[in-house]
C-alpha cells in the first residue's frame, strides 16, 4: 500500500485553504464487519503469553475477518480468558486497512473487534473510489459502515 503515499501528498498540494477542515464525518458501506466471523492472522513470530491472554504477531502481519485485511508489522492481540476470542488488536508499523471498495493506511491503529471500532492514527490516508482524504486520527465504526475524520483534513474530491 506505500504507493497510497504520494497520492496523498499530490491530495494535500492540490487543496486551497478552504478545503482544509477540521473534522469530517463519511459513510463508507465497504467498511463493515462481522465479529461473528473468524479472524486469521499471518506472521513471521509470534509470542504468547497466557497469563496476560495477548499475543504479539511480528513481522509483515497480515490479518483476515471477512473481506477485511489489515496490514502491519507488530500486531498486539488482546484475548478473552473465558472465551479464548480476540478482543483487541493494537496495531503498529505501516498499518494497511483494506476492503474491497476502500482503502486506509496510517502508522498506528487499534481495532476493537466485538464492537467494531477501527481507529487510525498519526498519518493517515483514505481512498474511497476517486475521493482522497488525509488526517491525524481516523475512527471508522465498522457496524454502521461510517467514520470521522479529525485533525488537517485534507481533503481531494474527484473530478468530473
């Protein structure tokens, strides 16, 4: 997903300064996902450790839920004790969110898996079809299929 980069840093150059927002909400209804699915997670080590019910996967990450795949290189897995079902991922190093209609990235993410909730931080990209936008912080709730963008919203709309 690195050639998403300089497509942001054309978006940011080619934007006026009222273009620029500091918060913006979208619909994206590729976004969704189902915890009741399984979540597949590929990597080159992995550490467990019972007693705090985590789990880091290192090295290219890659995990599945669905038409969901998620990108990194340190994924940190929170599980539950009873259950042994994946509560929460924290995710650090290139952070890739795909679906089949957009596409995210950012440095750092953590993924709350029984509710939904994605959040993206610190350089993050979205592309929507022909729609470009950059933030700071991205929080997607992938029950409903939205998300909320905050902090330098760049924002590039496509043309006709």
């Amino acid at each position: 997903m690195n050639w998403l980069r300089p497509l942001g840093l054309v978006a940011a150059m080619s934007l006026s300064p009222a273009a620029l927002l500091a918060q913006t909400s979208i619909a994206m209804p590729g976004m969704r996902a189902d915890p009741s699915q399984p979540v597949e997670i590929t990597s080159e080590t992995l550490n467990v450790n019972q007693g705090s019910q985590t789990a880091i996967f290192s090295g290219n990450v890659v995990i599945i839920q669905g038409d969901i795949r998620i990108g990194a290189q340190i994924a940190n897995v929170s599980y539950s004790s009873v259950t042994s079902q994946i509560t929460r991922i924290l995710l650090e190093g290139g952070v890739t969110f795909t679906t089949p209609t957009e596409a995210a990235e950012s440095d750092r993410a953590t993924y709350d898996i029984g509710d939904g909730a994605l959040v993206l931080e610190d350089n993050v990209l979205l592309t929507q079809g022909g729609l470009i936008m950059a933030s700071d912080r991205m929080a997607a709730d992938l029950a409903a299929g939205t998300a909320q963008l905050d902090g330098n919203v760049r924002t590039r709309l496509p043309g006709n």
